[in-house]
C-alpha cells in the first residue's frame, strides 16, 4: 500500500534551494540518503519499449512522471518504530518548487512527521489527485 502527496508551501512559493531542501528532509527524517539523476536511465527507456499498451495507458493515466535533472530520496523508519518507508522526489534545474512524497507500508505514523516539518518550515503535505 502508498500515499502520495506534495509538500509544498502554501502560498506556493519555492520552498528553496536543492541544498536547502536537502538539509530541511534530513533533519526532519535523519538518515534519508538522496540521488541525483541527470537524465533518464537507459534501463527504464528500454524496459518502457517492451511494455503492453494496456500497461503505458495505465502509467500514463495513473503514473507519475519524472523529469530530469531531479534528486530522489529514500527514507526507511526501522521496524521497532513501525516500520514504514517514504520516497521524496524534486526536479533540480532550479529552485525546488515542490517535493513529492510516497510512503510505503505502515504509514500512520507519518503524520507526525510531517507536522514537524511543517513547525519546522511551514511546508504542508497535502494528499489527493488536485495536491
């Protein structure tokens, strides 16, 4: 099971530089571990040619789809807190404007979270296809 959401501000302003958004996710979620990705993969391109119609009508209707440059981050709660992972995306090629978030498994507990960062920063998560 997931839930995604955007963490944004609410007057939508950018919520700041990549580096900026870096060290507001780290100190809110310690240990997240962020990848910069300059452009595409070649593995997803070609994995992308050998799918089914019905399957890129069905990513194309309910996928999400990343541009380049972007960083992602991983975030894992150990298994003694509830267990449960996020997954933060960005694009980079300029100030963040937004950051979305998809956790993983048991995610009840990430309310919390996300209300520390929202002390922290005033950025909201806000869930729902129109977030």
């Amino acid at each position: 099971m997931s839930l995604r959401g955007v963490i944004r501000k609410p007057d939508r302003t950018a919520l700041g530089s990549v580096a900026d958004v870096q060290l507001q996710l780290s100190r809110v979620f310690p240990g997240v571990r962020f990848v910069y990705l300059a452009e595409e993969p070649l593995g997803a391109i070609e994995a992308r040619k050998r799918m089914s119609l019905t399957l890129r009508l069905w990513l194309i209707l309910f996928g999400v789809d990343g541009r380049y440059p972007c960083c992602n981050g991983s975030w894992e709660r150990a298994e003694n807190l509830g267990g449960g992972a996020i997954e933060f995306y960005f694009e980079t090629n300029g100030p963040v404007r937004y950051v979305s978030a998809t956790g993983y498994g048991r995610t009840g507990g990430f309310d919390a979270l996300y209300e520390e960062l929202e002390r922290s920063t005033g950025w909201k998560i806000n869930y729902g296809f129109f977030a």
